[in-house]
C-alpha cells in the first residue's frame, strides 16, 4: 500500500540529514505508528509521502506507483491529513470545512450533504447540531473531531497524521484514541501516526517504527518492541510506559 525505498532527505545538500535513507512498507488497513524524539525525521517521513517534501533519493510507491509520477494536488486529495494544529478554515462552518476537498473534487451537492452528514456522525458529532457551527464556537476536542471528519470526507484510503491528539486532554485524548482506532478498522484505512507518546503508540499502531536521528532503529509489533527491543533508545522507549503501569499496579493494590 506504502512503501518506501532507500529515501532520504537533506536540507543541507548533503552535508547532514533529516532523513537517511529508510525503507519500510505498510500494509492495507494497518495503522503504523512513527515515534521518536523532536528532530528524528518523523514529519519529514510523512510530508515526503504527500509530496509536502521532495527526497533527494529514493522512491515512495503508494498503491504500487511512484508518488513523483502523480500530481502533487491530486495525490493529496486522495490522502487524508491530520494534524496537532487542526488546521481548519476559521471562516467556514463545520459542513464547509468538511465539504472542502469533496467540493475541489467537483462532487454533486447531494453526495457532498451525504457525505458530511455521514462522516460527522463516524466521529460522534450529530450533523444538525454542528453543521453550522464556526470553528471558534467549539472545544478543542470538537475541532479535532472536525479534522478527522474533514480528512475522512473524500473517502481517502490513506491517512497521514503528525501528533494528532497531541494538544488534548488526557480524557478527551483517550476517547479520540479509541474513536479513531475503531474507525480505522471499520473502513480499514492505512494510516501512518507520528507521534512522540510511546504509550500511544503501543495502544493504537498495529506495528511501530522507531526513529531516531532520520534512521529507523527498529520495525514491529507492540509486544515485538515491549519483548525485544533491539537498541538501547527503543529499550528506553518501552521502558517508560512499562514503569508507568508497574507503579499503577503497586498503587492500586497498596492498603
């Protein structure tokens, strides 16, 4: 579905890079997350993958064909974006913004109506009650629903997200974790998550990459890295959400 060969990226031609030379796929309907620290290469990964960024070298095939050999506007309207930022038209209503890329695309006005009844619905928003609603007169939480609904809207296969429940409340953040994880599966959409919260990682990605200095350290499942971790930083990694839930269980059973 996703795969990338040999990419790099410098922003220095060459004397040093944000992203050297990785490799790695990703199947239909699996959800990997991409963690590391700040400066790992991680939204560069991803912004290459749309064409946000160009690599230097090697190839990005979605679906089997070359990323550099399509329109960049049009392969993006075929990808769902999410982001921690929102993003959303500030002067739209919330059918407006979700209807933006259905309406670029030249869809009839019944399919758009349908489409952004159905997809508010997926995140939990009743249509009547948000649909013309500003962005402003919502909670962070609703606007990051919003952001789902609208990457969703045309119908994507693919989505990218760059730490998309970064800036939410733990409580909010966990329900949007578990909303998100049961729309992925029930539309078995292909996602790529960048995020820098390990334990989000383990609970959401079906595998995990980790990243550090552009490299990609280690590739698997949760329990391969919660098992075997095969580097010291992925050791470090894992090492933090294991203590977390170590000392939750000492609290829970203390007198």
């Amino acid at each position: 579905m996703i795969e990338l060969q040999n990419v790099q990226k410098s922003f220095d031609g060459g004397m040093s890079y944000a992203v050297a030379e990785i490799s790695f796929k990703v199947e239909r309907g699996e959800l990997l997350g991409l963690i590391g620290e700040s400066g790992s290469g991680k939204t560069t990964t991803l912004k290459m993958i749309n064409r946000l960024e160009e690599p230097n070298q090697g190839q990005i095939l979605v679906n089997g064909r070359n990323v550099q050999d399509r329109n960049p506007e049009q392969l993006r309207r075929n990808i769902g974006y999410i982001f921690q930022g929102i993003g959303l038209f500030p002067h739209y209503s919330v059918a407006q913004n979700v209807a933006a890329v259905p309406t670029l695309l030249g869809w009839d006005p019944d399919r758009i109506l349908s489409r952004c009844r159905d997809t508010l619905e997926l995140v939990g928003l009743d249509y009547a009650d948000y649909a013309e609603r500003r962005p402003d007169q919502l909670s962070g939480g609703q606007q990051q629903r919003i952001g789902v609904a609208r990457a969703l809207a045309a119908e994507p296969e693919i989505m990218l997200m760059d730490e998309p429940f970064g800036a939410l409340d733990p409580i909010t953040r966990a329900e949007l974790q578990e909303e998100f994880k049961r729309i992925q599966k029930n539309l078995d959409l292909t996602v790529i998550m960048v995020t820098h919260d390990m334990t989000e990682a383990l609970l959401m990605a079906d595998r995990i990459a980790v990243m550090k200095d552009g490299e990609v350290l280690q590739i698997g499942t949760p329990s391969e890295l919660l098992n075997n971790p095969t580097h010291e930083y992925v050791k470090k990694l894992v090492e933090m959400p294991r203590r977390r839930a170590e000392h939750l269980e000492r609290l829970m059973h203390s007198s």
